[in-house]
C-alpha cells in the first residue's frame, strides 16, 4: 500500500508532502474531509507498537478536554483518534508494509528513503 494520512491544511505535511516527491500511484486522504475509519486505524495499529504511537499528544483538544490529567489506556488512544482527527499523529505514511508516522526529520528521511531507494 502507498497511502498517506495527512491533513491539507496542515503546512508541515504539504512540505513534507512536498518533499517526499511521491509517485503518481501514493493515495493522499485528507483526514479532515475523510475521516479514518475503523479499519483503517487497525491497519496502522498492525503497523506500530500501539494506538499510543499514533496518538498526537500535540492536538490542543488533548489539553482542552484535561486528558493530560488522565490515566490513558490503548482503548482510549483508539477511541480518541477515532473521535477526532487532531489526535491523529501526522502524517501517516504507508509504504509496502512500513509505516512512518510524524514529522520528524529522521522519520521523514527514513520515508524518502524507503520511497526511492
């Protein structure tokens, strides 16, 4: 699968986007206008270490809503990222069975690297 989970507007994605100079054949979702579904979230749980990996601890609803105060559990990073698209760490790039998520400069070279080698 060529996928990438992102967020149009979002400028640290269009540039990493940008950057990654992707084939024709990536599918970009726009994960504002078409949110995740549940399998697809369990499509990149299957990916990682956990939902935690995934969750974006960034999202200014993570302070609104108190969760730094809570205790959170697998379920609630699934549910979470499920609820909102903020909480969804971006991007989500999947390339045939690797998955890099963040914008890190090292993960987002890592990328460009799986993609053209």
């Amino acid at each position: 699968m060529k996928k990438i989970y992102h967020l149009s507007s979002c400028t640290t994605c269009q540039r990493i986007i940008k950057e990654l100079e992707l084939p024709e054949d990536f599918e970009l979702q726009d994960i504002k206008s078409e949110a995740i579904t549940e399998d697809q979230l369990k499509e990149m749980r299957s990916l990682s270490d956990s939902y935690e990996s995934l969750f974006s601890r960034r999202a200014m609803l993570f302070r609104q809503r108190g969760l730094h105060d809570q205790e959170l559990g697998e379920e609630d990073y699934k549910r979470l990222i499920l609820d909102h698209y903020t909480f969804l760490k971006r991007p989500v790039i999947l390339f045939n069975n690797q998955q890099f998520i963040g914008n890190s400069k090292k993960t987002v070279a890592a990328a460009k690297e799986a993609i053209h080698g």
